[in-house]
C-alpha cells in the first residue's frame, strides 16, 4: 500500500506545487508555459549528453532529467545539439538557447548565466588498478604515467599544477583499458564517467580510488541572464525532483545502483574458505583415523596392498613426469656415501642402473673433466655453509655426448649441526643452452652486420630519441655509442631542438612508410641521402624508426666534376662550331684586305687602313684559338714553345672575366726562354690558379700577381721532387692578397677532391689535375701561404737548353711564291673559293672552283690529269674533305692535296697526313702561308 500511495500520490503532489507555483508567480504567462523551450547541449558528452546513433535524437543522464523535469512541469523541451561546449555556450550568450540542462558553475558563466540548485555534484578524482600497492597517496605519484581526456578539464587543472608526466587520450574508455592493461599508472576520471564505464564493463574489482578528489563542480541546469520566469519555474520543480524515486532511477541507469555486499566473488570466497576448512578437518580426522587404524590388529591386508599399488602408481606418474620435464631427482646419504638416482637422472646421464656405483664419486666421473673442480667446491661450500647447493655443468654420456645440466640440493642437519643427506634435481637443460647459444650468436652476428655497414643507422622511437646506434655513427660523430642514446636525431646532426627541414622521419611517423630524402648539413659540411623506415608491432602500430644517413659528399663532388665535364664538352661543342663559321668569315676578310692591299699604293692611307683591318683579323684569329683552348679542343700535343706567349694569351682572356676590383699584375720575363709542353696545359695552368686566387679573396676585392722568369736549380733545391733534374729551369709564379692557408691544409691541398670552397663551389680536383701535369712534364709545383697573408704558388718547368731558331726576318720579306700549275679549288663557302681563286689566279695558277664535293670528285673522276692539286675545306655537304681525298686517291694516287678547315673535332693533322693529304691548313689562311702551301705541295709531289 505504502509502495502504491507513493507512485501515483507524489507526482500528483508535485503537480499541484508546480501549478500553485505558477498561480503565485503573476509576471508568467499562460502562452509562455507552453511554448517550446530550447535547451542546448554539446554532441558528444556521454554520459550526460549525446546523440543516440539509432534513433538519432539526444539522449543521456541530463537528457533523462531534463525531460522527467519537463514533463511535471508541463513544458515543451526542443534540444539543439552543438559541435563543442564552447558553441554551446556562446549560443546561450548570443539569446539563440534557452537553457542548458546540465552545466557546471563556474564564476565565469555565472557571468551570463543563472542556475537552478544542483541536482549533482561532478567530482574528478584518481584512480588506480587495485594491484598498484606502492601508491597509497596522491603524493607517491611522482613522474609516473598520468592518463587524461585531451578535452577534459582534468588535464587543464593538472597542466596548470605542473608537475605530472601526462598521457593524451581522445576517450574515457581509452583511459581506463590503458589503466587496466597496466600501459599508464594513474587516471585523472570524472567520477560519473568512470562508474559508468566500471558499470558497463563490470571492472569494478580491477580500479580503485586514490585520494582525495582533485576537483568538485557542482551541475545544475544553466539559465540565459533575463529569463526570471524560468529561473522561478525550474528552481523549484529540481529541488523537488532530486527527492524523487524517478531521479534515483535514473541515476541508476545510468550510472548504476550501488554493488551489494554479498556478491558472487565474496560468495564465492566465503564458500572456498568453509570448503577448505572442511578439508582441513577432513584430512584432522582421516589423520586421527589412519592412526587409531595403525594401532589397531584388524588392519586390512587388502587395503595395504591398494595402497602399495597406488605408490607404484604415483612413482610412474613421477617418473614420467620427470621423463617429460627432463627433470631427475637424487639423494645423497653422506655419512654412508650412497647416492640415489631416479630414473630421469638415470637418463639424462645417459645411464643404467647395473653400470653405476652409486657414489658421490661414480657421479663425479660422469661429469665433465674440466667442470669436476667448480663442482666439487660449489658443493662442498654449500654443505660446509649449510647453503643450498645450485650449480650449472657439463656430463659426458658413455656415447661420449656432452649434456648440460642444472643441479639444485637442500640438505638436512643433524642436531649437531652436521649434514647427512642432501635432497636435489638434475634438469636437463642443453636444449634450452643450445637455443640461448644460438641466440646469442644470431645476435653476435647481427650486431657485427650492423656495426659493419658503413653507413649511419639509427634506431628511434617515435619521439626521434636513438635507441640504438651502429658503430659508424660513433665513429662518424666521434663519441662513444652510449652518449648517442637517448638524444634526438636533429641534436646531434645539428644541434637543434626541432626536426630537420624536410627529414624523411617526420613523414614515416605520419603515413607508416619509407621516405628518402637528400639532406645538406652545413654546419657538418657533409650532403647526406636520408631514408626512414617503420617497424611495426603485431597490432601495425609503429614502434621504432630505423633511420639510414648515407654520406654522399663525395659522390656529389664526383657528380660534380662529372656535370662539369658535360658542360665544358657543351662548351667544346658550340666553340668548335663558332670556330668553324668564324674562321670561314675570318679566310673572307683576310684575304679580300690582303688582295685588295695588293691594288693600293705602298704609302697610300687606304693601304694603311687595309693593315689594321688585317691586324683586327688577326687578333680575331687568335681569340678563336683561346676559345678552343679554353674549351680544350685543341690539340694537346708537346711542342716547343715559348711560354710567355702562353700565359699573355691566358691573362687577356682573364682579364675579361675578372671583376674590375681585382688588380691583374704581371712581371713576365719574354726572354725566360722555352719549354716542351702542350700549350692548352699551359694554359690551363695559369686559368686554374688565377681562379682559385680570385676564389680565395674576400668581396672579389684585391690583387692577382703573375710572373715568369728563369733560374737555376741544384740537386740540393729538389729534394724529394721525384723525377725532376737539376739544371735551368722555368718558374710560374701567382700570388694573391687572399685570405690564405694554414699547415694543416696546405699538406691538403693537392689530395683529390679535397676542398676548401663551399659545397658546390668546387670539386677538389683542380690542384690534384694540375699537379699530374706538372710531374709529367718532370717539374714541380710549390705553395707558400699564411692565414691571412695570401698565397703563392711556383710552378716549376725544366727549360729547353737548346733556343729555337731566330725567324729570319728577311725571309719574311721575300716575295710570294708563284706558279702556272693547275688547281681545283673545293669549298662550301662561295665567299671563301672566290677569294681563293682570286687570290691564286694573281699568282700565276689556273684555278677552277666549285662549293660542292660530288661536283669535284665528278670533275677528278672525268679526266683525272687536268689538275695537278686539289685544295679542299673540310667540313660540307655531301662528302667531306677526308672523304674527298680518299676517293680522289683512289682515282689518282699521285695528286697533291691541301686540306684547310675553321675546326675539326674528328681529323687533326696526323690523321689529315696519314690519308696521303700534303698539307694540312688552319683557318684563316693568309695569302703568303697560301702561296707558301701551294708552292710545297707542287714541288714535294714533283720529287
């Protein structure tokens, strides 16, 4: 009756208060009761509020409430769920809610909020597993794990507190699984959360409280400032549902009713307990039993006859269990020195009962010669110290099997204080030694692969801390393994607190894959070719990185010069086909100033600009030849030459390209006399050294000294210059104000790729290449230099005893040669045959011209006797110059042929000879080398 009067009075009760309420409450109105009030709430806050995903309508704890509120209250309640407590707050502030069912008070919400009186008091405590007995308080925490919701404001309080070594989780059930798994030591929980999910998961029995709670937020339902009339409806109708049944069921369901006292664990406990101290006086009265039986005559010969046969029995079972475990058992009577095996033992030592003596020192003969001795004193130590005996050993079988065995003994002591029996195992244990043995050389061996890969491997965690180094990373670092562990990557590539620009790592750590990435470290002066890779657990989570820096400095270098090469072979390419036009525009301009200059009078002014026009050519000719030169496309041929000429050559093309705030000097000796050498090696000598001086000159600001001058030099100035003989000798000199060189690097300088310049400035191979040629040509280079005080190089060159003959300059003034002889002119250039055969026609010759190869070889081909030489370019359509002398030789073997190219990267001179050519002709031909040529070839061919 109580129950009944209860569940049908008290909401008819509350009723009447809510309506009388209203009655005494004038500023409400009627419309307002039952119009619809929005209340607000956040998405996802279970259990309070979230949005079921069945039926998609709000749903939880303060849902229930609210709604149970409502409905005795006779109000209308539409919920507008927000994306975050933020949203669902400013939206109360902005008017666009009414209410908010459950909120916690805060002065700062108090602000732009009323609340009714609390209807729950949210507490946020820790926990811990129940098996965690060091933690007795809050303040044995320490620097263990704390776990904490990334939105909870638990982890806003602990952060403020500082202190404490968080854990971020995304959800409460993740928190506490990672509490139960022991992965995290403490959990900072609101307490309706926890026993939610305790309730759920029924994990009462594994968490437990720890302390005092961090924090208690009182909750009530929030109510926009200005909205008196709810403020005065809701107040009263929650302290009257908050003593209702309908509240604590709600509690219940959702958070669960309190847990009896007598549950099925305790039961279950309490049930063990009596069902072992029944057991026990069970065992009290077979005892009294069995002893009263022993007394007594009428003992049963049956019943003892059961028993001998079970003890056959439980020894099988023994036996076989000690067979399977490999696990024997002995005894040793010492006083009597009887030693008892069990059949295990028996078998382990590879044994029959009928072959063994049964003696402490049978047994001794069975062991391992070199094991005897630790044996025997590990064992009488222990009976001397009354300790227990353990010992690890070999035993040789009769097979002459070797087997590894751990043995353990207690003993038993007389009252005197002496051993007598010692009691112990045998366990068989070479399988797992073997297994160990094998482990530890699988690990041996990797560890001898991974120290022995010459690149710098690192294993991280996901932070980028090493874990694990190989020796090149020591080495390479030049500290010792330990002090590499535990700091991160970039520290010690770089000595900074943040990963590396573009490090493949970070990428790994997001996607799980392998990245590689080439990675340039200025302040190591090392390019390295970077790569990451995973290692993932049996869940695919990652684990560790290994991390792989391969240093590739060098290989960049050599890729380098390699780029160097192609672009210096480009620039051969185009030099030789500007060499092969311009000479071509160059044989024009020559010889038409020379052919007219043959019209003019001696002191004519036309004449005399004629010889400028004809001295600008010339200079044009010479600049090809440098460019050839400096793309090393002339020939490299050891001539006789003077090597003023040379570097002359050389500093005018530099001084072209060098900024007009370096100083070029020269002290060149002319008169220094000559040496064999190639000329573009000369000249390479000189372009390479003044480049490196500019190079070593900060701002592009001083001055560049150049010399030339003979000396001579004894036996004792060339010590240890290998090859080089005493005698006269030519000496470069180059010296800049730079910025100079200590010891250390000048003993550097001339090893290959070594370099002073910045990553991509130079290769290291300029000093190297130069000081080979200078050791080929039997001479030697020196280099004087102070940091700061400049540098000097001497580059040493034996000179020619013999000088070259002095051009008689009256042979220059003879007159040209002439003849009457007939000559076919070849050359795809009109410009240039033309001016040939004119030039040839005004010395006596009968020319005929043609600018196409087929048109000639026609000519030769229909009567080979109507010319008596054929001059030729090389390079044109059709057939060229080589090309045309072997089929004109093929017709006439005898016919004298001049070959002259602008450039030609296929034929030199040699192979020009070598096809039955009679000269070989560089473009421009002036019009006395022509005469002179022509004149040879006739009178060489004649005999």
């Amino acid at each position: 009756m109580p129950l009944i009067f209860s569940t049908f009075f008290f909401p008819f009760f509350l009723l009447s208060l809510f309506l009388l309420h209203i009655l005494a409450c004038p500023a409400v109105k009627a419309d307002d009761l039952k119009r619809n009030i929005v209340a607000g709430m956040p998405k996802n806050f279970p259990p309070h509020f979230y949005i079921d995903q069945d039926t998609g309508k709000p749903s939880g704890f303060s849902v229930d409430v609210m709604d149970a509120i409502a409905a005795q209250g006779n109000l209308k309640i539409q919920y507008k769920a927000f994306d975050s407590w933020t949203k669902t707050n400013q939206a109360a502030k902005d008017g666009v809610i009414d209410i908010i069912p459950n909120m916690g008070f805060t002065p700062e919400r108090e602000s732009f909020l009323d609340f009714t009186s609390p209807y729950e008091t949210f507490r946020i405590n820790f926990y811990i597993r129940t098996s965690s007995h060091d933690l007795l308080s809050t303040e044995d925490i320490g620097q263990r794990k704390v776990g904490v919701v990334v939105t909870n404001k638990a982890r806003f309080i602990l952060e403020e507190q500082g202190g404490y070594n968080l854990v971020k989780v995304e959800s409460h059930e993740e928190l506490v699984m990672l509490l139960i798994s022991g992965d995290i030591d403490v959990i900072a929980i609101p307490e309706p959360f926890i026993h939610n999910i305790l309730q759920k998961s029924k994990l009462h029995d594994r968490v437990v409280l720890l302390g005092k709670p961090l924090v208690e937020i009182k909750r009530g339902i929030a109510i926009g400032k200005g909205r008196d009339e709810l403020l005065t409806l809701l107040r009263p109708a929650v302290d009257t549902f908050i003593q209702s049944p309908e509240y604590q069921e709600i509690l219940e369901k959702w958070y669960g009713s309190p847990e009896p006292f007598w549950n099925v664990k305790k039961v279950a406990l309490l049930m063990s307990t009596l069902l072992g101290a029944c057991t026990i006086l069970l065992l009290l009265w077979r005892y009294v039993s069995i002893v009263q039986l022993n007394k007594s005559l009428n003992v049963s010969v049956d019943r003892q006859r059961r028993a001998e046969k079970q003890l056959r029995i439980n020894e099988g079972v023994l036996n076989k269990a000690q067979e399977i475990a490999h696990l024997g058992s002995w005894h040793l009577d010492i006083k009597k020195n009887i030693l008892t095996w069990s059949d295990e033992t028996y078998r382990i030592f590879g044994l029959h009962p009928q072959e063994f003596d049964a003696t402490y020192e049978a047994f001794l003969e069975a062991v391992h010669p070199d094991d005897r001795k630790m044996l025997t004193d590990t064992y009488t130590n222990a009976v001397k110290n009354n300790a227990p005996y353990e010992c690890m050993h070999r035993v040789v079988r009769p097979n002459g099997e070797v087997r590894v065995v751990l043995e353990r003994s207690d003993d038993i002591i007389d009252e005197s204080g002496e051993t007598t029996h010692s009691f112990g195992m045998t366990h068989d244990i070479t399988a797992q030694v073997l297994a160990e043995e094998k482990l530890r050389k699988s690990q041996e061996e990797w560890e001898k692969t991974f120290n022995s890969i010459p690149d710098i491997i690192t294993l991280q965690d996901k932070e980028m801390r090493i874990v694990r180094a190989n020796r090149a990373a020591s080495d390479f670092f030049e500290v010792d393994n330990a002090d590499l562990i535990g700091k991160y990557c970039y520290e010690v590539f770089r000595g900074i607190t943040a990963p590396c620009h573009g490090c493949p790592l970070v990428e790994t750590i997001k996607e799980g894959k392998n990245y590689a990435e080439t990675i340039q470290h200025d302040n190591l002066g090392k390019i390295f070719q970077v790569s990451s890779s995973p290692i993932l657990d049996e869940n695919k989570e990652l684990q560790l990185l290994v991390h792989i820096a391969k240093d590739i400095t060098e290989y960049k270098k050599v890729e380098e010069e390699l780029f160097q090469a192609h672009k210096m072979e480009a620039i051969g390419t185009l030099a030789g086909g500007i060499a092969h036009d311009f000479n071509n525009i160059l044989t024009a301009i020559i010889g038409y100033s020379e052919i007219a200059k043959l019209d003019l009078p001696a002191d004519s002014h036309a004449r005399q600009d004629i010889d400028q026009v004809l001295k600008a050519g010339n200079r044009a000719a010479e600049l090809v030849k440098q460019i050839l030169t400096f793309s090393r496309k002339s020939d490299h041929r050891r001539e006789l030459i003077s090597p003023h000429l040379i570097i002359k050559e050389a500093l005018k093309m530099l001084r072209s390209s060098l900024p007009t705030t370096i100083k070029l000097q020269e002290d060149i000796d002319v008169e220094c006399g000559q040496i064999m050498a190639a000329p573009t090696n000369i000249h390479q000598i000189v372009v390479n050294l003044c480049t490196n001086s500019l190079h070593a000159m900060e701002s592009e600001k001083g001055m560049i000294h150049v010399g030339l001058h003979r000396q001579e030099i004894s036996a004792d100035q060339i010590a240890g210059e290998p090859g080089v003989s005493p005698g006269p000798i030519i000496v470069l000199e180059v010296a800049d104000t730079g910025h100079g060189m200590d010891q250390a690097t000048i003993k550097r300088i001339f090893e290959p790729y070594f370099t002073t310049k910045d990553v991509g400035k130079g290769t290291g191979l300029g000093l190297a290449v130069l000081r080979g040629i200078i050791q080929d040509y039997h001479g030697f280079i020196r280099v004087e230099s102070e940091p700061g005080q400049g540098t000097t190089f001497y580059v040493h060159i034996p000179a020619v005893q013999q000088q070259a003959a002095t051009i008689d300059k009256a042979a220059m003034d003879e007159p040209l040669a002439t003849g009457t002889e007939r000559i076919l002119l070849v050359d795809d250039e009109v410009m240039i045959a033309h001016m040939n055969k004119a030039i040839l026609t005004q010395l006596g010759y009968q020319v005929s011209a043609t600018t196409d190869s087929l048109d000639a070889l026609e000519r030769i081909r229909r009567n080979p006797d109507q010319f008596d030489l054929v001059i030729t370019d090389q390079t044109m359509p059709n057939l060229t110059g080589a090309e045309l002398t072997q089929e004109i030789l093929k017709i006439k073997d005898s016919m004298a042929i001049i070959l002259c190219t602008g450039y030609s990267s296929v034929l030199s001179q040699e192979d020009a000879l070598a096809l039955g050519i009679k000269k070989y002709a560089r473009k421009p031909v002036d019009m006395t080398t022509l005469a002179k040529i022509v004149r040879q070839a006739l009178d060489e061919n004649q005999g």
